[in-house]
C-alpha cells in the first residue's frame, strides 16, 4: 500500500507538469497567425481576405476570433456597397433628356446612396471598436495592424471617396432637371436634340452641364483609385 500511495503521489505531481507541456501552445499559434496575416494578406497586393481552412483555424486556436473581425468586416462591407455599381449607373445619364426622364430614379438613388455611406460607417466603427479591444504581444500586433488597415481602412475610406462624388452628380443633375423646369418655355428637347430659344439660359445650361461632368469625370477616378486599392496595381 505504500508503494503504491508513493507511486499515486508522484504520478500527480507530475500531472501539473505534463498538462503545462501539452497546453502551452500559444507561441505556436501567434507564430501561424502572425505568418499567414505577413503572407496570404500584407505581403498579397491588392485586398486579400482569404477564407480560412480547418486545418488554419485549428492552427491558430484563439487568435482565429482575431482574424475573424476582418473577416466579418468584409462581408459587412460588400453587402453594403453591393448596390454601389447600379447606383453609379443610374448617375450616367447621356443626355438632357435622360437627366429630365429619370429624376424620380436619381432621387431614390440618392437616398440609397446616403443609407449605403451610414452602413459603412457603422461596420467600419465596429470593426475598430474589435480591433482596439484585442490583446496581442508586439510581434503579432505589428504585422496584424498592417493587416489591418489594408483590408478594412484602406478599402473603407477609398470607398468613402465615391460617395461625395456619386452624390455631388445626382446633385448637379436634379439642379439641371429644376433649371429646365423653371425655363421651360425657352427649352425645347426631342431625343438627343436641345433647342434653347434665350442666350442667357443657353449660357446657364450650359455651364450646369458643365459642372454635372466634372462631378462625373470625380467619379470616374474614385472608381479608379478603387480598382486600384482592391486589386493592387
């Protein structure tokens, strides 16, 4: 019976020691997490969220929930700006009879427009409010920041620069359908042909027009600078 007590004493002394050993995996799994944010995100051009695997998940152990506020930001994210392209096109209008035809269109995407910009914003500040809560060593942190900020701040704000330009458009094309309103009488359109019977309203059409394109080509290079950013070249 003593040996036997001897040999249970010992057995759980050890145990402490044992469970320590297979439990401390920690610096293996930011070592992983750390690799593939460096790899498959930082060192990728153009934006990279890539999905993560079984095997990943199990690798990273907790730091996975980390990686997962960049995950749940993207697909916040294009779901709010997925109407963004279609709205864009109801802005391309190629003519002053289209600009006429369709101001109720223009109105509503307007107002999509506005509720888009307010659901951004807010995936955005819950993602910095995850972000800012996690607790990570210096090493992890370094690499994940920049991980970071090119997967949520930098395609966020990049997609925040369409917005005053789409918006400035509609803007200038509801401010021509009031201006042909109000001149009515003088301004005579047939399809593609515009007939302005006064000078003075050929001059003020004209520059509305004017300023209506150059929102447009703002457009165009916030499109640009986009494509950019989410591909990388």
């Amino acid at each position: 019976m003593k040996l036997q007590s001897r040999s249970l004493t010992v057995l759980i002394a050890a145990l402490p020691l044992v469970l320590a050993a297979c439990g401390n995996k920690e610096p293996e799994q930011r070592a992983a997490f750390t690799q593939f944010l460096q790899t498959r995100i930082v060192d990728k051009p153009g934006v990279h969220v890539p999905q993560l695997s079984a095997a990943e998940k199990a690798s990273f152990g907790d730091y996975a929930a980390q990686y997962a506020v960049i995950t749940d930001f993207n697909a916040g994210m294009n779901n709010s700006v997925k109407p963004l392209g279609n709205i864009v096109q109801k802005g391309a209008m190629r003519s002053l009879g289209d600009i006429v035809a369709h101001r109720d269109e223009v109105k509503a995407a307007r107002d999509m427009l506005s509720g888009m910009r307010g659901a951004l914003d807010a995936e955005q500040a819950k993602a910095d409010a995850a972000h800012a809560q996690l607790k990570q060593a210096d090493d992890l942190k370094a690499v994940y920041d920049k991980a970071y900020d090119k997967t949520v701040t930098l395609p966020a704000n990049t997609f925040k620069e369409i917005f005053p330009q789409v918006d400035a458009a509609f803007a200038s094309g509801l401010k021509i359908v009031d201006f042909v309103e109000e001149n009515k009488a003088r301004i005579e359109i047939s399809g593609l042909v515009v007939k302005v019977q006064s000078p003075a309203v050929q001059a003020d059409l004209n520059k509305l027009l004017q300023e209506m394109n150059e929102h447009a080509r703002g457009v165009n290079q916030a499109q640009s600078r986009l494509r950019s950013v989410m591909l990388g070249n």
